[in-house]
C-alpha cells in the first residue's frame, strides 16, 4: 500500500526462491566485502548492527570521518563488489528515476540488534526514493515525519517485502525497533538482513 506521504509497502514482493536469489548475492558480496562495524562521528560509539555495501558507493561512518558514501571499503581499502544486475532491475520495476542506483548498502541484524531514529540525509539526491527489501526474521520498523516527535506509524517487515520511500517519506525520522527471532527459515543463521538501493548524486 501506498500512504499519501509516498511510503510503500510491499509486502511479500519476493517469493521465497527470489529470496534465495537475493541472499546468494548477498553471500557473494561479503565474501569480497566483509561487514564491518560502524561507528558513531564524534563519540566512537559503535552501532549495534553490521553493514557492507555494493555498487559504486557505500556508506560508511567512523569516529574520524562521520556519515558518508566513498567508492572503497573502510578496512580492505578494495572497491565495493559490483551492484548485481538483480537489484538494478528490481529497482528499475519499482521506481521512475532516470539513472541506475548508485549505493546498496546491507545491514546485518543479530538479535538484539536495533537502529535508533534517523533520517538519511547523507545523500546529495534528496529527491532520488529509497528502496528496502528485507530478509530473514522479521522486524519492527517505526516511521514518523520531518520533525523526531511527529507521530510514528510501526509497521512489522517480514522477508521479501519491499518497501520503498518517495516524496515526504523520503525525509521522515524512521528506524529498527526490534528483530522478533526465529520467525523466519531463510538465514541458516537466524537475525535479519535488510538491502537498501540509493542514489547518490543527482542523475
Ligand atoms: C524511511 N535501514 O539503512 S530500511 C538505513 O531496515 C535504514 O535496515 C532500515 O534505515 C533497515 O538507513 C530501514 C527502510 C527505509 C529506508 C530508508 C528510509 C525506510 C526509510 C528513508 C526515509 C524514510
Ligand atoms: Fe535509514
């Protein structure tokens, strides 16, 4: 469904072997580009959940250096894996956008894993959407408005679907709540792995 701030949900967009498909590319892509841990600009602090990336950009986030998108990995110094062909028609399917996504960044949920309110704001295309697909257990996803205190929607995510975030949505406050373990079978190794495609810079 679509809300009129330009949130939609899609849920179940991947059947379960489509699922399967997208994992294998994820396993491909750490092999070459290990999660990493994030940390926090200024106090260090690390987050809770593990990230990697593919295509041109990732992002990434040091005590040193902040919030930002570079074409290399912050430990290998490698560029990030190629985004797979997959993903840039999935994107292609969901959005109008001109140009192909230039960042798929991929965060690893373990159990106890959560991601505080935020909103993403390190990309120079603010009007480019944002597309989600969310693997593995499910998730507790929180969703407000332009300012911290509006009022939150809580949507639960499940594995396959997909949302994407257009218009006001785009800039809206959002974050994990929590993962809810073992409600999925997809991970041999249970938590949750949510892809998001970006665009960067303006087409
Ligand atoms: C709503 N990730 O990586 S994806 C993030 O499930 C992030 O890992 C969450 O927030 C996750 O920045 C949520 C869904 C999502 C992505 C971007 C948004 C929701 C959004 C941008 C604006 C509003
Ligand atoms: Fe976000």
């Amino acid at each position: 469904m679509t809300d009129a701030a330009g949130l939609r949900h899609l849920p179940g967009y991947l059947n379960a072997r489509e699922q399967t498909l997208v994992l294998q590319r994820v396993r491909a892509v750490i092999s070459d580009a290990p999660p990493f841990v994030p940390r926090m600009p200024r106090t260090g602090r690390p987050f809770s959940v593990r990230m990697t990336n593919c295509g041109p950009l990732g992002w990434v986030s040091d005590q040193a250096g902040g919030y930002r998108y570079q074409a290399t990995h912050p430990e290998t110094g490698r560029p990030w894996p190629a985004m797979p062909p997959m993903l840039i028609d999935l994107w292609r399917a969901l959005t109008a956008y001109p140009a192909q996504p230039e960042a798929c960044l991929i965060n690893f949920y373990a159990a106890g894993a959560r991601m505080g309110a935020h909103r993403d704001a390190d990309e120079e295309d603010k009007a480019a959407p944002v597309v989600s697909i969310s693997l593995g257990d499910d998730a507790i996803f929180h969703v407000g408005g332009a300012r911290r205190n509006d009022p939150k929607q809580r949507i639960r995510l499940r594995s396959g679907d997909v949302v994407v975030l257009g218009g006001a949505a785009r800039m809206a406050y959002h974050g994990i709540d929590r993962i809810l373990p073992a409600t999925s079978r997809l991970l041999a190794e249970s938590g949750r792995i949510n892809l998001t495609l970006r665009r960067v810079n303006k087409a």
